[in-house]
C-alpha cells in the first residue's frame, strides 16, 4: 500500500494543473514519455475532480480508444505507449455526473496530455552527395552553399539540434583546411588558407565527406554522412565603366545597358546607388537594365555599386562601382531669373560703370555648346539723347553705363529688350528675353544741419533711473528727394561703453538722447558726446560741414552708495563633524563710494538655530556647536547683513546657504513587526521571511546594506539569508528540521557608509508544527507554577474561615454598639 503511495506521488509530479476564476472547466496539464516499456493499463495522472460519492464518469476525445479512468481512484490511464513523431498531444474532456436532491451535479476538465520527445530518431541529410561551385576571390567565411539535414524528433529539444563537421578531404595532404563548415547552421565556406590557396592552386574539384549528429554538443548522439563536391571556378567579377546613355530616348524599356558574372552555388545580385525607385534593375543572370528614360537636368551621372551575395545577404567579394554618364540634349532654353529688371542711376553716374549683371540659366551640360549663351540689346527706348547709351558684354551679360550724358530733364527712365540664345548665338539655338527699366534719379548734393549744436553742461546725479531723457536734437535738410532728406544720426565718440541710447523720429527728423545704463561717479566723472547727422543716401558734390555735427557735455553727480558683497549668494559645503568654532566661510563687501569710504560692519540674520556667529569687522562665519545633518537635513539658509558705520550707513544683505554634508553617524536598524511571522517544521518549500532595514544617515552612508548571519556554527547551519535588494533580504531555514520553538537568530545588518556601520539584531524566529495547510499549530503546555488540587483546596478554605472571621468581628460590634447608646440617654436626663 505504501508503495502504490508513492508511485502516484512521483506520478503527480509530472502533472501541471491550471485552474482558472472564469466560468470555463479548469485545465489540466499533463506530460507523458514517448515509447514507454512497462506494463499496461498505464496510469499517467490523477483527474483533479473530486471523488466523493458515486459518479458517472464519461470521456471524451478519446478516439484512438487509448486512453480510460479508473472510476475507483480517479486515475486516467493509457492502454499503449505514445509515439511523439506520430501524434505530439492529446486533449481530452473528462465529466464526472451525479444526482444530488433530484438535481444532476456534474463536474468537468479539460486534459491537455504532452508527449514528451525521446532521441528515437537519426537524422538524415537532404541529399546523399551535396554539389557546389566556389569561386576565386571569394572573402574568407563567406558561405557559398549549405548542407542540410533533418531530424523528426522534437526540434525544439537536443534531440533535433544538429551539428555538422567534417571528417575526410580529397584530395588530402595540404588542402585539409581550405574549407570549413559551420556547425549549427551547415554553412560552406573558405578559410583563410584556402582564400589565399585557391588562386594558386591547379587542383579544380574538391571531394569532402561530411557528418550530422543529434543531441547538440554533448559527445554521443546519432550520426549520419554524405558527400560534399565543391567545383572551384574562375574569378569573372568585373564589368565595363563607365557607361554613357543618352538622355530622352524614347521607348525600348527595359533596355541593357551592362552585365557581370559571378559563380557561386548560391547567388543573388543587388544594386545600389544614387538613384531612386527601380530605375536600374538586375536580374538572376547578372544582366543591368534600365527602366525609363533619363534626364540629365535632373541627373547627370550615377554611380551603381553591384554586389554578389549568398543566401545569407553577404557579399562575397567587394562591390563593383559601374559609372553611368548621361549625355546631355540642347532641349533647354536659357531663362532669365527675372522677367524684368529695375535699376536705378544717378545723373553724375561715369562712363562705364556696372549697371546691372544679366545672367541667363541654362540647364544643359556646362561643358557643351548648349549651355553657351550669347546676350544681346534688342532695342532702346526712348533713342534719347542718342541711340546706344547702354553697352551689354555679349558673353558675360555685364550691362554698362556707354554715354555720361545721362539728364533727368532728358529722360528720367529708359527700356531695354534683352535676349539671350544658346549655342553660342546660333540662329537655331533656343533664345528668350528680358526687359531692363533704367531710372535716372536726382543726385542728394545738400548736407544736413542741426538747427542748434552748442549746449551748456548737463548735470545728472549717478543714481538717475536708465530711461531718463537728456536733449532731443533737431537738424533739417534742403534736399527736394523724400530719399535724400533721409538723416540718419549717430553718437560718433564719447559713447564707448554704450551708457547713452538714442531714438530717432525720421518724419520729424529729430534725435533724443537718454540714459541706457547706469551711472557710476566713482568709473567716471563726465561725458562728452559727439553726434553726426548724415543723409541716408551718398553725398554728392559737396562735404559734410560742422554744422552736421553737435556736441553735448555731461556731468555726473556724486550719490552716497550702499555696500556691495562679492556675490549675491554664498554656498558653503560643511560635514556634520565639523567642530564648533570652526570657520566655515569669509564673506566679502565693499564701497562703491571709493572716494568717501565708511567702514563696514558684518551681522548674521535668519540664524534659527542659533549655531553661527560672525566676526562684525572680518566677515568670518564659525560654528558656535555642531551641525546634525539629521536634524537641519541638507541645507541651512542664513541670511549675512553689511552696513556702514554710523546712524543713517546703508546697508545690503546676501543668503549664504551651508549644504550639511553627512557622516556616517548612524547604525542601521531592523524595522518591521514579525512577531506573526513562523516557520513550518519539516521545512516545506519556499518557506522564507522578508525582512528590512532602514539607516537615518543619506543614501551615501545608508543603503545598500549587507545583510549576514553570526559565525556561530549552530546559526550558520541552520538558517540562511539572502539579499533581495538593497534594504530588505530573505530569511530561510538551513536545515528540514528544526525543533519547535522560539529561536533566536543573530543578524548582523552593515551599512555601506566610510567607515561602515553595523547593527547586530537577535530576531526571535517561531518554528512550529504545521497543519496540512500551512498553518502553525502551537502544543499547549502545562503552565509553570499551576497549584494542584490540595493546594487549590486549601486556598479555598483559607478564604472561607477569613470570611467567618470577618462576620463575627462586625456582629461583636454590632452588640457592644447598643448599650452604649442607653447609658448616654440616661446621663443626659
């Protein structure tokens, strides 16, 4: 009986059950060997439906009529053994029915049954003789042909992992180690002797023979061979370059336009290049097509990188480089960017000044007569004074100035009708034109004029707000031309270090001058301003007299100024250790007012703590105790006061903020309630305690802790621990057995500050006895101390004579009470 136990317990541990929430039947998992020997029926897995009272069982999905259900035990069974190859699963439903109440109660599982594979199977190659052509120049590890072989037993176990080799060569001697093959994939390919022998060598036919066998690396496993003929072939890998095409022909697509040759057992030709869609093609024969019509406009040239690659994608030697020159057609007019052009010249303009460069585009070949333009001067109007007053350079489109008699009286715009005609002016080049309006403007021969440029000095105080406006400046000009009254006005000296700003109104033709940064009495004492009033446009015929120019005086105005510190915040970095009376830090201020210096005095505001103190006339911060880093946490933010000496001295204020760096001034502790936490004893499995840490100290000097048991031998051997982050770790007994009991572990929990920390902890761990379920079962034991009966016996009569005695103590009060009362009346009378 107890062996028929143990079979079905070993049984069950091949079953995996799954037992879902949803309405569905639960599913039932189980995994059975192929080709099994024993006897038969077979029993394989216990059904996970219950077995109380008297069901009818009914299976289905059993068409093979193998399978059957001990309806006693409940065991499924197999009546033969399983062959994976032919049939890997089997799924089956199993109902269990009964009637309870008048009511039908059923009961249903879905069993999913796995054959699980067994290497019954050799594996065999795909051909008895594999044949394949090399070819020189081929690169090292290249493949050019595979081998390959199968295997029915499960691919997705060893017993289908196949691994090739090598186990003889013909001929032999030297040209053993020519070839290699890949022992997963079965790939062919060249070593690097033999990418470096093959050119050399005569020999044109190599004969290999060539094994499979199962079971992956391990040293035993079914083989099987075959033979490998490799052919070696010529080198052909070149192809013509460059290649000329002539753009615009029409029709004849696809068209060949080159070829290249490659010899391989495995081959596939790509194409790439700077060029878009399939407008190259190539095909298996290695045969370059072209599939429209070019344009040379939009592309002159291409550049085909051609490569021969195996089944794998790889190349097997350097691409070739196939250059395709398009030849250009004159099917382009040349065009002018504008249509029509505007140029504006003076009356003084000379003799041969550059009115305007014409440039024609003309998208043909540079190189040929079709982009080679020649310009012309169709017809000027008016003719006045004379015909010919402009000059076009008939190769480069420079457009002159002929004549210097150019009047506006005259004529105040001329037209021109310009051409421009490829193949060099040819009648039967393609041509088109352009206009070129020409305006004769007025010269500006009239300098401005400030209608006032002597001033008195302007006093400013050196606390003035920027903004402030100084002078506005007023000039006029005689010109008649809105262009030529343009003035534009400027600070010509004094303004270096931009203090002044100026704004102008062109339509009023004014200039304000204001304060655009702030004064300083002590940088400088005074200003003087230089300004110029100049046309926008060239001056012509006459110079700028000194009239176009004014000159302003500025002095500045002593203010008392308050002090100003280094910076506007200090930081400091100070450890927790530091000491007090340690200086942490010197603050630095000064007066602006370099010529009337009053002296300085430090202070400290904001200081809540009361742990600084500062030297009123250095600037030097010390520590008066301690800074705990747990207590003020990272940063301290005081505020440090400089003022003049004397009743009304200004003053000015800066933060200085102290970052308290840590020390590792604290032992790690264990946080955390476990009293309700216990051990099953025997141990069952994944039985473990979370437990965790937790260190007041910064992370630098806290986490991660380590997490380690006493060396005692008794602990070491009886309970593990296992670090499951950087704050908690895992608990665990060492042993199956321990005795049922409180048990004290001793942990030891470091930190990983410098110098570490550490913290040892007896954990009270309960170990008891566990009920099938998982829960602890404590034993009731007899309680030290528990009276017995005679002792229980004698505590009860001791309390009943001390309550008789009681009684008779307040009756004998009660009878002495009475008399006591009389005699008093009787006295009374």
């Amino acid at each position: 009986m107890v062996g028929s136990y143990h079979f079905y317990f070993f049984l069950l541990l091949f079953i995996l059950t799954e037992i879902t929430n949803s309405s569905s039947p639960p599913k039932q998992y189980i995994e059975v060997p192929e080709n099994y020997k024993g006897s038969f029926p077979w029993y394989i897995g216990k059904i996970i439906l219950a077995t109380d009272g008297q069901y009818n069982t009914e299976l289905a999905g059993n068409d093979e009529e193998i399978f059957g259900v001990d309806p006693e035990s409940g065991f499924l069974y197999a009546l033969k053994p399983f062959d994976r190859e032919r049939k890997a699963s089997y799924t089956l439903q199993v109902t269990r029915r009964k009637v309870v109440e008048e009511k039908i109660v059923s009961q249903m599982v879905t069993i999913h049954i796995i054959v699980k594979d067994e290497n019954d199977n050799m594996p065999v190659f795909t051909e008895s003789t594999f044949y394949g052509i090399v070819s020189k120049g081929t690169k090292q590890g290249v493949a050019f042909m595979h081998i390959k072989a199968t295997d029915l037993d499960d691919p997705s176990t060893p017993n289908a992992d196949l691994r090739y080799k090598m186990i003889s060569h013909y001929p032999a001697r030297s040209y053993e180690n020519m070839f290699n093959v890949d022992p997963k994939t079965g790939a062919i390919s060249l070593t690097e002797q033999g990418v470096s022998s093959l050119s050399k060598l005569e020999v044109r036919n190599f004969k290999l023979e060539v094994q499979v066998k199962d079971l992956g690396d391990e040293p035993i496993g079914y083989t099987s061979g075959a033979n490998l003929e490799i052919s070696v072939a010529e080198n052909t890998w070149i192809a013509e370059s460059p290649v000329f095409l002539q753009e615009n022909q029409k029709g004849g697509y696809p068209r060949t336009i080159s070829e290249v040759k490659w010899n391989s057992t495995e081959l596939h030709y790509s194409l790439e290049g700077d060029f878009s869609g399939e407008l190259f093609q190539i095909d298996e024969d290695g045969k370059i097509y072209i599939m429209r019509e070019l344009d040379r406009e939009a592309q002159a040239e291409y550049q085909i990188e051609v490569s021969a690659m195996n089944d794998e994608g790889i190349p097997y030697t350097d691409h070739l480089l196939i250059v395709i020159n398009v030849i250009d057609e004159n099917d382009n007019t040349p065009i002018f960017p504008q249509d029509t052009y505007h140029v504006e010249v003076t009356e003084r303009t000379t003799k041969g000044t550059l009115l305007v460069h014409l440039t024609a585009i003309d998208a043909d070949d540079k190189n040929t007569k079709n982009s080679q333009i020649r310009y012309k001067i169709m017809h000027q109007e008016p003719k006045l004074p004379k015909d010919f007053l402009f000059h076009l350079e008939e190769y480069t489109g420079h457009l002159t100035l002929q004549d210097a008699s150019l009047k506006a009286s005259i004529a105040k715009k001329y037209k021109l009708e310009i051409s421009a005609t490829d193949l060099g002016g040819d009648p039967k080049g393609l041509s088109s034109t352009c206009s070129v309006f020409i305006d004769v403007i007025d010269v500006n021969d009239s300098p401005p004029v400030f209608l006032k440029n002597k001033f008195a000095p302007f006093l400013i105080p050196e606390d003035a707000q920027t903004g402030m406006l100084i002078i506005t400046l007023t000039a006029t000009d005689e010109d008649e031309q809105i262009e030529n009254k343009i003035i534009d006005f400027y600070i010509q000296s004094g303004n270096e270090d931009g203090t002044f700003g100026i704004t102008t109104d062109q339509e009023l033709s004014t200039m304000t001058i204001f304060l655009e940064k702030d004064l300083d009495y002590e940088q400088t004492q005074e200003y003087n301003l230089i300004i110029t009033a100049r046309n926008r446009a060239e001056l012509l015929g006459t110079e700028y007299s000194p009239t176009s120019t004014a000159a302003i005086h500025i002095m500045v105005v002593n203010v008392n100024e308050a002090p100003v510190f280094t910076q506007k915040k200090y930081e400091v970095r100070v450890p927790e250790s530091a000491q007090t009376g340690s200086v942490i830090l010197t603050v630095e201020a000064s007066d602006p007012d370099i010529y009337h210096q009053a002296g300085l005095i430090y202070s400290i505001r904001n200081d809540s703590k009361k742990c600084l103190s500062i030297q009123e006339h250095s600037g030097k911060i010390q520590l008066l105790h301690s800074l705990d880093r747990e207590v003020f946490e990272d940063t301290y933010t005081v505020q440090v006061l400089v003022q003049e000496k004397g009743d009304r001295g200004l003053s000015a204020t800066a933060d200085v903020v102290i970052h308290i760096l840590d020390v590792n001034d604290n032992i790690p502790i264990l946080v955390g309630d476990y009293s309700e936490e216990y051990f099953c004893t025997p141990r069952r499995d994944n039985q473990r305690i979370i437990i965790r840490a937790f260190d007041l100290d910064s992370v630098e000097n806290s986490a991660p802790f380590t997490f380690t048991l006493s060396n005692e031998p008794t602990i070491k051997s009886r309970w593990r621990i296992t670090a499951l982050n950087g704050t908690h770790a895992y608990l665990s007994m060492g042993i199956s057995y321990l005795e049922p009991r409180v048990h004290y572990v001793l942990i030891i929990i470091t930190d990983s500050g410098t110098p570490p920390q550490s913290q040892h902890v007896h954990l009270p761990v309960t170990v008891c006895r566990c009920s099938t379920r998982g829960f602890c079962k404590i034993d009731v034991e007899k309680m030290e101390n528990m009276p017995t009966m005679s002792s229980a016996l004698g505590i009860l009569l001791g309390t009943l004579g001390a309550i008789v005695f009681f009684l008779v103590i307040i009756f004998v009060h009660m009878s002495l009470g009475s008399p006591s009362k009389k005699s008093r009346k009787s006295d009374a009378v």
